[in-house]
C-alpha cells in the first residue's frame, strides 16, 4: 500500500523523523507504538497527507504498476481514500448528522444519505435517533470520539489511520471501537495504522506492532526497549542503572562508537524473558532483577499469556504460556523475579547519527 | 421633570396613531441602514475571509490599519465622503449628495472596517484541529475555506450585528452627507438631535423608543438564528 524511502521530517526543537525504508502492506493492520514524542503521529499525518515530509519518498498505492508519486494533486486524490482520526478529534460546528455526512457530501455522494449515517452511528455504538440531531456542543468527550470515528467509516476508505482512538473513551466504547474496525477491515480488506498507549489493545487489532523511539522505528513486536543511559562496567558489558540500585546488563555491540555510548538503545524480546517467584540461584543469567506484576492479560485465541511487570521506573512486558503462569500463581500485585541473558538484549541504531 | 414623562405619553400616542413624521423618519433610517448593511457585508465578508484566513506578506500591517478604522469618527468619515460627492469634488458628477444613496455610501465606508475586522477575526479563531479535521475527511482547498466560512457564521453574524449597531445610531455622517432635509434624507438619529434642539422632547423620545425598538429586534433575530442553528 505505502513504500517509504528515506523518510525525513525535522521540527524545530531537534525532534527527527527518520525511517530508512518501511514497507505497508495492503489489508494488514499496523500498530504504532512508543512514548510521547517518539514520531508515531507524525508519521501517520505523513502517509494521511497532512504532513510533507522533508526528505524521502512516500509512495502510495505502491503495490500496484503505477505506485503514486507524492505531488499536490496525488495528495487530493490519496485523501479520497485515505481518511484519519485524529488524536484530539474536531467536529464541525453543525448536528452529528452533518458532520457524519461531510465526507461523503464533499465526494458528491448525496444518495440514502440518512441510512447509511445512521449505520455508521450504530457501528460506534451510538442509537442513531437520540444522536443523529443533536449539536456538536451536546456531545460528551467520548461520544465526539465516536462521532468523528462514525465520519470516517462511513467512508469506507482503503486505509484508515487512527491516532490514539481510545484516548478518551471508557473501556466498553474502546472494545466497541475494537469490534468495529475489526469488522469494516474484513468487510473492505481496510489497511489500518494505528498509533496508542494500549497495547493490550492494539494485539487485538494489528497483524503487526512497530515501536517508535525518538522518530525511528527501532523494533517490532513485544520488544522492551532500554533507552539508557548505558555505561561501560570494568568487566566489559554494558549497564544500564536503574534508580533503585539494580542494573540490566548487556554484552558491549560489536562496533562501538564512544560518543554515543549514552545514546544506545537495547530491545528486549518478551519472550526472552524467564519469570519467577523466588530468586532463582545457580544461574548464569546476568540479569535477575526484582519487581511487581502490574497487569496480566489473557487473549481469546492464544495460549500466551502478557505480563506487565514493573521494575523500578522501568515498566517491562514478558509473554509466558498459560500454563506456566497457572503453575506460578501469578496475580496483579505479587513480587516477582525477572531474568534474562545479556546476550538477549540486541542493539539498535547506535551507528546511527555519526555527524548530527 | 414632568416634562420628560410628558415627552413619553405624546410619544407613545404620535407612535399609536402613526405620526406622518416619525415614521418617515423611521422608514428612512431602515432604507439607508439596508443598504448600507448589505453592500458592507458583501464587501467586508470575503475581505475580511482573506484576511482571517489566508498568509500573505504585510497582513499584520494591513490587520492593524483596518483595526485603526474601526475607531473611525463619523464626522471624519462624513467630511471625506462630503469632499468627493460635493459639486465640486471628483465625484460631484454623480449627485451622492443630499440623497439617501449619499448617507449609504458613507455609512458604507464606516462600518466596512467593522465587518472586515470582526469576520477576519471570526475566521483567524477558528480551531487549530479545523483544517486538518476536513482535509482527512477529504475537502480540497475550496472546500475547506467555504467550509471555515460556514464555521465561524456566528461571527460573521456578530459582526454584522455590530456593524448595524454602528449604522443606525450614527448622526454624523446623516446629517453631514444627507443634509437632515424633512421627508426626504431625515434619519431617526438627525431627527433626534433636530427635535431635541427645538425642544421637541415628545418627538425625539418617540423616535428614540423606535431605535431602542429596532435594536432590540436585530438582535433579537439574531438570537433565534443561533438557537435554530
């Protein structure tokens, strides 16, 4: 659907968006993860068309013979079929009929107008003869989400890209809206992005996870990510302090640049993680670190079980089976012992950077 | 002070039975208010539009001149227009004055900074999230600036209400430009201060109370289109 090339996009307070090479493909569902700050709205506002890239390509419709160049009049076209909620959604200053009906008005579409807002209203959970007259001023925060969700599905665009859709939403409309674009995605093979804090919710949604760091796509999947600072030990690994005393250890990466030593970034794979309830003794680990189970999440069809699990400021995600989390009694609240390998941590982009 | 409760009861009854005067006075002030309400807003509006909405080199310049006019005194005004449509003006040729499109053109001129201002700032007030909010839902250029006109109606509204404001309670400009001539060019306002100066209290109250009258029926139109909207 999109081939990125280079991406760049600067701000002025030093923040970059840098995406070598990214590749989207159709149908699939993307999920964008990472602090605030990390690139995630950014890049989706690029590949919506809201946002000119600095430096790269972005090529839309890229599977196809005739992949789009990015030209002002490819933009006009590319957002007739790509559509995005945006993070702090607006509603324009008329009903909820109206501002449902926008999108289509504005593509020409004037035909069964009414049933297929008040489809579009029940598809966000909203009854479509209480909400469909009411003003813009006599929604609640979350209704207005799903008010400006309403008016992008009943787009049926080939890529729906939503920013932080649950922000302000319970945790009933939040599995509402889960349903919902499942559901328009297998009925259109709809391409989503989609950027959130919740990643609980997002598995349920997304084939695939990409985790943003400081404007790169720095990993995929259930990878925790280790920021630093990380400084050299006599021994020869790397460590990085926590503010509680323990330290995560890693082997040294093989091409070392000094400088940028406290700019290094390790990924932890979740699954590379053991997880115990008394310290284990007689192990080669170099990381045994103390915490507290946070959160526990099942999924419906999996056998893997997520773990959240707080060690110091650093809040790490495991992925244990089942059955292993029956046999070790875990529930929210107890300590637990989190171990891994130094060789488990893998470095990423600390070449990166060489001149700015 | 008995004279004042007096001015009120005759002025209430030249009003019950349709006093000759007043109400030439009265249609008088509603024609040229109209007119000059209307060309203001067909001029200011799409003015006013580009100056809220669009970035171009010298707008703040050009915003802080239109933002001085709005302090613009009527006599002034009245003098300017009074130079360009008298005999020997440039304008001369066109009889502007003593006539009732003579007080337009000038009342046009006052209170166009008013609308140009109000609907800049109606339209450069709109929410950040706005464009980016119709851009993803697929509106082209045009689109969005019709539709940011659209969303800032109730300034646009408000200005306009200001502007009438301004129009009919201006002396000025009516007595300079239309002469205050019996039956012909006399506002409610120039009629007023006439009245008033020969002691006439019965008939400027009267009129008086027709203004209040007027002004309390634009806006109370104006509060109805807000609830239906």
């Amino acid at each position: 659907m999109y081939e990125i090339q280079n991406l760049k996009r600067r701000y002025g307070d030093g923040f970059t968006l840098d995406i070598p090479s990214l590749a989207i493909e159709k149908g699939k569902a993307y999920g964008f993860v990472g602090p605030n700050g990390s690139g995630k709205s950014t890049l989706l506002r690029i590949l919506a068309s809201l946002d000119e890239p600095d430096g790269g390509r972005v090529l839309f419709h890229a599977e196809t013979a005739q992949p789009r160049e990015p030209s002002r009049q490819s933009k006009q076209q590319d957002r007739a079929l790509v559509t995005m909620l945006l993070q702090e959604p607006y509603l324009l200053k008329r009903s909820v009929f109206e501002n449902i009906a926008y999108g289509l008005r504005v593509r020409g579409i004037r035909r069964s107008l009414r049933s297929r807002v008040h489809e579009a209203l029940m598809m966000v959970g909203l009854e479509p003869h209480t909400f469909s007259h009411r003003k813009w001023s006599e929604l609640s925060g979350g209704e207005a989400q799903r008010v400006a969700l309403a008016a992008r599905l009943i787009l049926t665009p080939e890529v729906l890209i939503l920013d932080e859709p649950t922000a302000s939403v319970d945790r009933v409309s939040a599995q509402l809206i889960r349903e919902t674009i499942r559901t328009i995605r297998h009925a259109h093979n709809t391409t989503l992005l989609i950027a959130s804090h919740d990643t609980t919710w997002l598995h349920g949604v997304c084939d695939e996870i990409l985790k943003m760091q400081e404007g790169r796509i720095v990993g995929s999947g259930e990878e925790n990510i280790f920021t630093g600072p990380w400084l050299p030990a006599p021994d020869g690994l790397w460590e990085m302090n926590l503010s509680d005393g323990q330290r995560i250890r890693a082997l040294p990466p093989s091409e070392m640049i000094p400088h940028l030593t406290e700019n290094a970034v390790a990924l932890l794979d979740s699954t590379s993680i053991i997880v115990t309830t008394e310290r284990p003794d007689h192990v080669s680990a170099q990381n045994i670190l103390s915490g507290m189970l946070a959160h526990l999440y099942t999924f419906k069809h999996s056998e893997r079980v997520k773990l959240d699990i707080q060690v110091a400021e650093l809040p790490m995600t495991c992925n244990i089976t089942r059955a292993a989390a029956r046999s070790l009694g875990l529930l929210p609240g107890l300590d637990v012992w989190v171990v891994f390998k130094a060789s488990s941590l893998s470095w990423q982009w600390v070449e990166i950077g060489i001149g700015e | 002070m008995d004279y004042i409760a007096e001015g009120f009861i005759t002025a209430l009854k030249l009003l019950a039975r349709g006093d000759p005067e007043t109400y030439s006075a009265f249609f008088t002030t509603l024609r040229v208010s109209s007119i000059s309400i209307l060309a203001s807003m067909v001029m200011g509006i799409p003015l006013g539009f580009a100056l809220g909405y669009y970035s171009f080199p010298g707008k703040r310049q050009i915003r802080a001149v239109v933002d001085t006019l709005l302090a613009l005194p009527t006599v002034v005004v009245g003098l300017f227009v009074y130079a360009l449509v008298t005999r020997r003006g440039p304008l001369g040729i066109l009889g502007l004055l003593f006539t009732i499109p003579g007080i337009a053109v000038a009342q046009t001129i006052l209170i166009l900074p008013i609308v140009i201002s109000l609907t800049a700032t109606a339209v450069s007030n709109l929410d950040v999230r706005f464009r980016r909010t119709v851009s993803t839902l697929g509106a082209g250029s045009k689109r969005t600036a019709l539709t940011a006109i659209y969303e800032s109606r109730f300034g646009v509204l408000a200005a306009a209400v200001t502007a009438y404001g301004r129009v009919i309670g201006e002396v000025g400009v009516s007595m300079m430009i239309g002469g205050n001539i019996k039956w012909h060019t006399r506002t409610i306002t120039t009629a007023i201060a006439l009245e008033t100066g020969k002691g006439q209290f019965a008939m400027g109250i009267a009129l008086g109370l027709v203004l209040l009258l007027l002004a309390f029926v634009v806006n109370w139109i104006l509060q109805i289109v807000r609830r239906v909207r």
